[in-house]
C-alpha cells in the first residue's frame, strides 16, 4: 500500500465465491453491495461513473491510475453516478488538469459512491474473465477483517439481488416527459446542425447517456425525453419526427412495454436504438437475448461494418446481446458484428429506417468516430426512408506485388539506432507470410535484417541512388517500401523518384507514395493540407531563405523554433531567442534539409508534447495503437525527452480531440500502413496545435510497439501489400485482429541514454536537436515503479549531489534536469514550486516526490503479462514485468531453458552488434530444444519482440531483476557473452547466486579481463605481450609506471567502448588522467591496467571459437589506422592486406 494514501482506513471487496481483496477505503464510507464488472478504457472515469447502464453494478477499472486529471460536472453523463462502487489500484489524490474542480475521493465521498484502492485489480479482472460477473460487497474496515468478518462479508455477496431481479431501467429513467434544454454554446455544434433544424427526436430514457441527448441536439434536432413506461400514444403526443431507445441498465427480457413500443413504431417512424435499444428491437422482430460471460465494457471494441467492410472503434457497455441465430429470415439483417467474439453490434431494415447499434457511437468515453451514426439517423429522419451506404472491401487497384524492395536505414547515428532494424525484420518476416519475395539493402552488417534467414535477397551496399538503381536492375522489384529505413530510406526513395528510376523500371511505393511523403516532410505542403482539414498549426513561415526567415521574425517575434524539412533527430532545427541564433540555426538548417527549406514558427515552449501512433488499411480502418506523453514541455525533442505511455494528464475529451484530428490526419495524407502524429497542447485551455507527421515508422513507433505489444512494422508491413487490420490475427492474444486499440493496465516510461559521460565537457543543454544515442523503458503497476525501473535500466551512477544543485539544471532541459528534480525534492523542495521552474507537469512531480517519500516496495516480485487487451483475454504470447502485486503470472514451466542477458540501451560502445548476438543466441537456444528466456530494457532491438524468444522480460539488467528472472523461471543457467560488458558484469555475481553461468565460465571471463592473469598465461604459454602492471590506486599506479616504460596505455577494468582509456605519455599525463578519472568516478573499485603502449604498430582482431577442445577461426580483421584508435573508431579490412601468410599462420 502507498505512503501517500496510508491516511485512509482498510476497505474490503469480497465476492460470491470468497474470493477477497483488501486495500484501502475511497469514497464515501457506506457499504457497497452489486455485480462485479470491469471497463478497459483508460480514460472517462467519471462518464463511466455516471452512465445509468451502471446501475445495480460494481465498477472496476482495468487501467491501474485514476483521478489524475479529477472531476468536473461537464463531464457527467447523468446527475448523479449510478456505479454502487468503484473499484481501482490507485487513486490521485492531487489531480493536475485546468478544468477539476474536485479529486476523484472528493467526488465519490460527495456522491455517497464507495470505493477501494490499492487493491491487484488486474489479478480481480483475470477472476472475473475466468469465472463471468460475480456478485460481492465493498466494505470500508477500521481493522483487517478476520475470517469470521470475511467469511460474514461472503455470506452477505451471496444474497445481493441479481443484475436480472432488479427494475433498474424504473430506477434509472425519469418519471415526466420532458423537453432537453441543455445551452448549447455555438462552437459545439455540428458543421451539420442545419441538418436537424425544425425536427423533434422523441428520445424513451431506459437510461439515456447525456452525450446522445447532446448528439442529437448539435445537429439542430428539438429532443423530448420520454420515461421508461411511454407507449407509442406518448411518442405520438410529442409530434416526433424520429424514435430514438436509448441505452439503460439490466436484462432486456423483462422490458415488456419497451419491446410493446418498437413493435408500433417500426414502419410509423424512423427508428434508432442504441444499446438497451438494440436489445429491445432485436426482441421486437422476434430474436432473443442472452447474457454474455462478463459483457463488454469499454473504450476499444472493434466493430466491422458489413456493409462497407470498414471496422470502427467502440465505446462499449452491456451485460447481455442478441443471439443471432434466433433473428428471423425477412427484411432485418446484422449489419455490425463485434470483431472479437462475432456477437451482434447492429441491426438495419431493408426498406424502412430503421437500425440500431449495440455500441455508444456517441462516445464519452471513448471514439468520435461513430458520430456519423446521428447525422444518418437525422438525414434518415428527413428522408424517411433507410439511406445507401457505399459498399467497400473491394479488391485493391493494384494487385498485391511480388517482390518487394525494403530500404534499410543504414550506419547508426542519433536519431536512428536499432528501432529501424526491428522494423525492417519484422516487415521482412511479414510479407515473406504472405508470400512476397524480399529485396533488402542496408550497408549495416551488424543487423538482424541483413541475415539470410531474414530477406529472400540481402544486399550490403551503400545506401545511394547508384547502388540501388544496380539492385533494382538485377532483381526487378515491383514495390519499393520506403516507409521501414527511417528518415535514409524515405529520403532515398524520394530522390529515386525525382530522378525517374522507379518509373522507369516499373517499380511502386507501399505504404506512402511519394504524394504523400512529400505533403508530410515538405513544410509549406503539409500547412496547405492541415488547412484544408481545419487542424490548428502555430503562427509560421516555410522560408527557402535566411532572408525570409528575417523577415518573419520581425513580423512575429522571437522566440522561434527553426524546423528543417526531410532531416533527422531535428538535423540543423533549433530554438531561437536572439537575432544572432535566428542566422546561425537558419543557416544550419537550410543546409541539413535535402530541398533547402525550413518551417519557422512560434515557439510553444512550455505547452506539453504528445504523440499519436497511428494506422490505417485500403478499408479506411482507422486505429490509435498508443498515446504517448513527454514529461519535458515542448522545447525538448521527443528522442531526448523522458515519456511515458499512455498518456497520464489527458482527461477523455482531450485524449478524444487529439485521437479524433490523428485519424483526420491520416485520413487527408491517404497513408496506408502507419505514421506518427506530434500535438502540442495548452495545460490551460486545452487548445492544441499539430506540429508534425512522420508519414513511416519511426523511434516512437517501435517504443508504442514494445509498450503495447501490438507489432506496428508488422502490421504496416501487411497493410502495405493489401491486408486489411481485420485481416491480420493480433498475435499476442491469437483470437483478436489488428483491427483494435490496446488497452493498457500498466505504465511504460521512457528515459534517454545521453553520451555525455564520454563527452564530459559537451553542452548538456537539450533542445530540438536529439543528442541522447540510445533509450530505456520500463514498465510497472504504477508511474513511480516504473520510473524507478527506468533510472535502474540506464546502468549509469546517479550524478553526485553537488553536480545537482545548480538551479539551471531544474529551469533549463538538460540531461540532469529528471535527477535534480529528484534531488531538489529530497532536499524538501516543493513539487508545486519544482513543477512551475521545469514546466513539467504537476502530476509528475508529485508522482516523483510519492517515489521519494515512500520506502522501497516490499514483499515477492510477482511478473504480470503484456497481452495488449487489459486481460480481457488470454495472452498467448508470454511477455513479462515485474511489480509487486497480489497475483504473479509467470509460472516456471517444465523443460530445460536458459537466460539470455541483453545489453541494455545503446551507447557508445555497446550497440546494435550485441543485440544481433542475443537474438541469436536466443534463436540457437530455440533450435536446440531449449527454451530460450530473454531478459532487456531496450525498446529499440529485436531482441525485445515478443516472438524472439520464448519468454520475455522487460526488466533492468541490474542483479536484483535478472537473478529475479532467473529463480523464477528456475533456468538451467545464463548466457552472459552475448550482451555487451552489460550482461558479463553480472557473470560473477549471478553464479554467487547459484545460477550457472553457460559457455565461458566466470573463471575464463575474469582470466580474459583481468590483465595481470591475463598477461601470466601468455608468459606460460610462451607468446609475446608488452610490458604491463595492475594497480589498485593512483599512487600504486604512478609508482609502477616507470617500471613498466612511457608511453602507456591506461584503463580501468570491465569498461567497455574505451571509456576511461587513454595514451599517456610522461608521468605528467599519468597523473593528470588518473586525477580526471577519479573525478569522473570512472576508475571507482576498479583495477587500473597499465600497458606498454607500441607505437607505428599495426592492430588485428582476431574472432574464434572452441567448444573446449577445437577452435575455429572466424575471421582475421585488419585496422587501417595504427595502433593507438579504438577498434569502434577503426575502419578495418578483412582478409587483412599487410600480413604475410607466415605471420597470419603465427596468429592463428
């Protein structure tokens, strides 16, 4: 239980069966009694709360954080919440939004709503999925409950009145008819209110959603609510044009006179129904409901159109359905169908306007995107006749291609590690599924995309237009996908295209045609195309010139952020505050951007930054696979910004508008396959603005993908060859599509890995320009648990108090600023104070002042999975986090298995080539019988693909989580070689803990590393080796340095990438380094090696490998530079080009 919330007395939930939970008491302290039901949606708290179609339940939310953004009367569905209780993991107690007027407690305590945090309600959702709705209590307890007191709380759970026993439309539904008069301000109309003006919709209240009332009343309809009892005598008396029957509580069999209602109305006047009102139609023309295991509740549910093939996202909320086989033959038919479980989501007439929906088209909470349903129910209502839709699912206007040409995104630079080489395998995975033949070039050899088992064809080339009109010649693609290689491949593509090649040798884009590409990356065509949508885009200037980008900022004034088209990582862009940086960072931009072109535009330093991952199919299926949101204000780029998913300060109407403009977006670029969408919105007003698109995958994509388990290469890569998202089968899950948004019980945190401890004197500041090479996720219950993680998975000591005090370091985005946040507020700094200096939100600063005023949590890990679903359904794919809850997951399973340690986020010196070694290693494990079990942080890699391995853990490498994973799958042992100095730091430590340590043993590693050993065996073994000593401080070292002879080579040992090695060359330079080292802790408990430095020698690495007995030369490399330049900044030649046979047969 949290420190925070340790004020508030115990309260218990105890269902039907005995199965209880305890936590702690929210709310108002009256007891609870009704079925237990959960909702997925990760938004909309309080429109849920106050949906009447809770009545007689218990409401438990899935997604663990509630209240963040508080209360507030607009956000109510009806007066009052009709949940008997609600139930939660956490609940914030200081809510952050402009628009809360109350906390969450606050509201609940005044609505006399009880409820119970603290509790594992993932664990309680996994029960309910298993054993249907159940009936409980929700009691608040001045003391633990003992077992006479529980088992009295189960006897009580036991004689609640059933959901199906109870009147609940007459307990819910007003009594008089009366006229809906909510003031409609004008900016909340309809661009189609014209469209209802002079109509009356007689709306029958089972329990009607404030939102359909308001729906109706936007597009200019007079509404008339009727009660629950009004017969077609009432419906009459109000001089309807239309019947609307709404949504409502309990089971339809028992609404007599509602069915009575619909029986008259069909064929006298236009009809819609909605929920309850579906129901009750399906029983009017003669079908039978039933109830559904533990119904539907939420925010994400896929519903195909089987008139057009399209598939909406659905606002969900019932228990029972209409059983389709017991529909009548005649003019009635099933016109939506639910895409997970098939159940009936709409009926239609054939010839009378008549339909219904199973669904809440109108949202709150939840998609905007079925509100098209009024507007054909109003233009229905006028025409009095059903309306034609257009039919879709027609085959593409292409054929599918044959062979395709996959582009990948070269060297790793900043702004474009691994991410692009997960992309592209898991794009040549797919498309090979589907029986494309796979055309790859990359000039990166260390990269899982470039194996043969990977691409049909593998081409290691330079990434110009040369070298790829050549491969294009000799393999004759008929699709090129641009959209997998990040920023080099798009770029390619497009100079392709303008010099004619594809044209001329018969090959097309996928996924993004060059129309398109050129609207998302050219600056002044994307504005155009915003403006023809209406999406608001700041004050700005497309400026070609240094001139005109002078000229602007005279008109607008400073300060201004500089954003090149067609770069990388925010190439040559800036923030501008001085007429001296507009010239520098014009000029530097200009020069970055391929067409010679920047955006100029006000700054919004200080609004917050989301993004939107987003995808689309040739059905114009539309889906949001995750929300993301940056601690940092704008400012910051996104690659260096600490981010976390799902966005936490959003209330349901903003996560809805953006959502909303994301799929308007991409809708208007006509992207098939996936983008990523940058909002920047007002923490004061809500306003937004968009500032870009990413028309391919991108970093973000591959963190969205890895925090939801929703694989977006893969899937853009099937779209892009013709597969609709209904079409392709969500793996993790195996019984969903791709069609459909995660629902997240968890939180996912982000945190950049910067090179500055290898460039300590490098400008720390961060802007627009991304400088971090690599990045961590964690994931936890809550967001603290996994910031926690994240700091841990950097594998960085925290900085020293004293390298934290500077006020700078909170005011201005630098890579310290997250530590002196955490610094200022252990020093009792105020997280309001703290919050108003940074500019990050409130919300987070108390979360990080929660994680400093509690203590570590206690108790076991437990592990729960990813399944992308909020355990609405069984995962198949087992995918793993650590927390501490009630119930664990992961389970050992029967069989030998082995752990693969990864390497951690990407840096200098330990990059992409570790993870290529992990995965395969993983893959040998696999193809040996032995199951392979993957433990990482980095979301970037194909390591971390829920389908590398057989299991796998997202957990840091640190001893404390990787020795966890290992007692807990009870592994044979690990396999430490493969993953970097990261995983062979934790060879010793993990075989003290009794895990065995497979293939070179802790003993071999520490005679390879240790260079007194070392340099012992090559002296017994006869082979020659420069004079060397070991020294164990700085005045041992400087006493042995005459010894051993200038100049040296000096290092600590296990360090990896040359960090802390340096040439020296007198005593002088010795000492100098060894006082620099200490400074930067780099020689901390460390051995300090030194080494008779040869100088005008030539360096060759040499790669082996024995099986204890044979050994087998790999290769023998090279360097081109002398001896003296880190093999990393070495170019090499293989076979070597200056060694005589005699010499290399020496070497070998």
């Amino acid at each position: 239980m949290r420190a925070d919330s340790g004020a508030r007395p115990l309260a218990g939930l105890v269902l039907e069966d005995g199965r209880s939970f305890l936590g702690r008491a929210l709310g108002a302290d009256v007891l609870g009694e009704g079925e237990v039901v959960f909702n997925t949606a990760m938004t909309g708290y309080q429109e849920v709360l106050t949906d009447p179609s809770y009545a007689g339940q218990m409401l438990c939310m899935t997604f663990p954080l509630q209240g963040n953004y508080g209360t507030r009367d607009a956000d109510s569905e009806s007066p009052r919440p009709w949940a008997r209780a609600f139930i939660v993991r956490w609940a914030c107690e200081r809510p952050s939004h402009h628009s809360s007027s109350a906390s969450l407690h606050a509201y609940l305590a005044r609505q006399g709503v009880p409820g119970i945090s603290e509790i594992d309600t993932r664990a309680l959702t996994r029960h309910l999925r298993t054993h249907g709705t159940l009936r409980a209590v929700l009691s608040h307890e001045s003391e633990r409950p003992s077992p006479a007191r529980l088992e009295e709380l189960v006897e009580m759970a036991r004689r609640v009145t059933p959901l199906a026993d109870q009147d609940l439309v007459a307990e819910v539904s007003r009594s008089t008819t009366q006229e809906w008069l909510e003031p409609l301000p004008t900016e909340l109309r309809s661009p189609h209110y014209a469209q209802g003006s002079g109509l009356t919709i007689a709306v029958v209240d089972y329990g009607v959603k404030a939102n359909i009332l308001r729906s109706l009343r936007h597009r200019g309809c007079r509404v008339v609510v009727l009660p629950h009892t009004a017969g077609w005598a009432d419906v009459q008396a109000t001089g309807a044009d239309g019947l609307l029957l709404a949504n409502g509580p309990g089971d339809p069999a028992v609404l007599e006179g509602p069915v009575e209602l619909c029986r008259e109305a069909i064929g006298r006047i236009p009809l819609f129904g909605i929920c309850l009102g579906h129901q009750v139609l399906g029983r009017a023309i003669g079908g039978t409901t039933s109830r559904l295991p533990f119904g539907h509740h939420g925010a994400n549910h896929p519903v195909k159109d089987l008139e057009t093939g399209a598939v909406h996202i659905t606002s969900q909320n019932h228990e029972f359905q209409v059983d389709a086989a017991s529909l009548p033959e005649g003019d009635f038919f099933i016109s939506h169908q639910n895409l997970n479980d098939g159940s009936v989501e709409g009926l239609a007439h054939r010839s009378l306007p008549v339909f219904s929906v199973q669904y809440h088209p109108e949202g709150c909470p939840g998609p905007t995107d079925n509100h098209y349903l009024f507007d054909r129910y109003v233009e229905t209502v006028r025409a009095r006749r059903p309306l034609l839709k257009a039919v879709g699912g027609a085959a593409p206007a292409e054929p599918p291609p044959r062979k395709v040409l996959i582009i990948g995104s070269g060297a790793i630079v900043i702004g474009q590690a691994a991410e692009f080489d997960y992309a592209g395998t898991q794009a040549c995975k797919a498309l090979r599924e589907e029986g494309v033949e796979t055309v790859l070039v990359n000039s990166n050899p260390a990269t899982i995309m470039t194996d043969e088992e990977v691409a049909d064809r593998v081409y290691i080339e330079p990434l110009t237009a040369e070298a790829i009109e050549k491969v294009i010649e000799r393999e004759r693609p008929d699709a090129v996908l641009p959209t997998l290689g990040g920023q080099t491949a798009l770029n390619l593509a497009m100079e392709l295209h303008r010099l004619g090649v594809l044209e001329r040798h018969g090959v097309r884009f996928l996924g993004a045609d060059a129309d398109v590409i050129r609207r998302a990356e050219d600056r002044e065509a994307f504005k155009q195309l915003l403006a023809e949508i209406d999406e608001p885009v700041p004050p700005s200037r497309v400026c070609e010139s240094l001139e005109a980008a002078v000229e602007f900022a005279a008109e607008l004034g400073l300060p201004l952020v500089v954003r090149p088209a067609y770069t990388l990582g925010g190439t040559g862009g800036g923030f501008v505050s001085s007429e001296a940086e507009l010239e520098r960072i014009v000029r530097g931009g200009l020069a970055a951007s391929p067409i010679g072109q920047v955006l100029v535009e006000r700054s919004l330093w200080g609004w917050k930054e989301l993004e939107y991952e987003v995808m689309r199919d040739a059905a114009d299926t539309c889906i949001t696979v995750c929300n993301m949101e940056n601690l940092d204000p704008m400012g910051v780029h996104t690659g260096d910004s600490v981010v976390v998913a799902p966005a936490q300060t959003l209330s349901d109407r903003d996560h809805q508008m953006l959502r909303a403009a994301a799929l308007r977006i991409i809708r208007a670029l006509g992207i098939e396959g996936g983008c990523n969408i940058q909002f920047a919105l007002d923490p004061t007003s809500s306003t937004y603005y968009v500032i870009e698109v990413n028309p391919r995958v991108s970093r973000s994509s591959a963190l969205a993908s890895k925090a939801t388990g929703y694989p977006i290469a893969r899937v853009a890569a099937k779209v892009a060859v013709g597969r609709r998202l209904d079409e392709i089968r969500n793996e993790v899950t195996g019984r969903t599509f791709a069609a459909f948004e995660p629902a997240l019980d968890y939180v996912v945190v982000k945190v950049p890995r910067w090179p500055f401890d290898k460039f300590p004197g490098a400008d720390r500041r961060l802007g627009t320009q991304m400088k971090s090479t690599g990045e961590v996720m964690a994931i936890e219950r809550t967001f603290e648990g996994a910031l926690a993680k994240a700091l841990r998975s950097l594998e960085q000591q925290r900085p020293a108090p004293e390298e934290l005090s500077d006020p700078w370091l909170v005011e201005e985005p630098n890579d310290r600023r997250l530590f002196a946040v955490i610094h200022s507020l252990e020093q009792g700094a105020s997280a309001g104070e703290l919050a108003r200096r940074s500019g990050i939100d409130p919300w987070f600063v108390e979360r990080m002042q929660a994680m400093v005023a509690a203590p570590p949590a206690a108790g076991p890990v437990t592990y729960k999975l990813v399944d992308t679903c909020a355990a609405e359904f069984e995962a198949e794919t087992p995918y793993y986090y650590s927390c501490h809850e009630e119930e664990s997951e992961a389970v050992a399973q029967p069989g030998r298995s082995a752990l693969v340690v990864g390497s951690g986020p990407i840096r200098i010196g330990q990059g992409i080539e570790f993870d290529y070694c992990s995965v395969h290693a993983a893959w040998a494990l696999r193809e040996a019988g032995v199951r392979a079990v993957m433990a990482n942080s980095n979301p970037e890699t194909v390591s971390t693909d829920f389908d590398t391995s057989d299991r796998l853990y997202f957990e840091p490498l640190d001893l404390e989580a990787v020795l966890a994973v290992a007692q807990t799958e009870g592994v044979a042992g690990a396999v430490v070689q493969f993953g970097g100095q990261t995983a062979i730091n934790l060879a010793d430590p993990l075989a003290e803990e009794g895990v065995p340590v497979l293939g070179s043993s802790v003993d071999a590693i520490d005679l390879a590393e240790d260079r007194g050993r070392f340099g012992a065996m090559l002296a017994r073994l006869g082979h020659h080796a420069p004079s060397y000593a070991t020294a164990l401080s700085a005045r041992d070292a400087l006493s042995r340095a005459s010894a051993v002879g200038f100049p040296l080579l000096v290092r600590p040992s296990y360090v990896l990438g040359g960090r802390a090695m340096e040439i020296v060359y007198d005593e002088a330079g010795l000492r100098d380094y060894l006082e620099r080292a200490s400074a930067t802790t780099a020689t901390d408990g460390r051995e300090i090696f030194l080494d008779r430095f040869l100088e005008d020698a030539i360096e060759v690495e040499v790669d082996a490998l024995c099986d204890g007995s044979q050994v087998w030369i790999g290769g023998i490399m090279q360097h081109v530079e002398e001896a003296g330049i880190h093999s990393g900044d070495s170019a090499c030649v293989l076979p070597p080009h200056a060694l005589g046979e005699e010499m290399l047969e020496q070497i070998r």
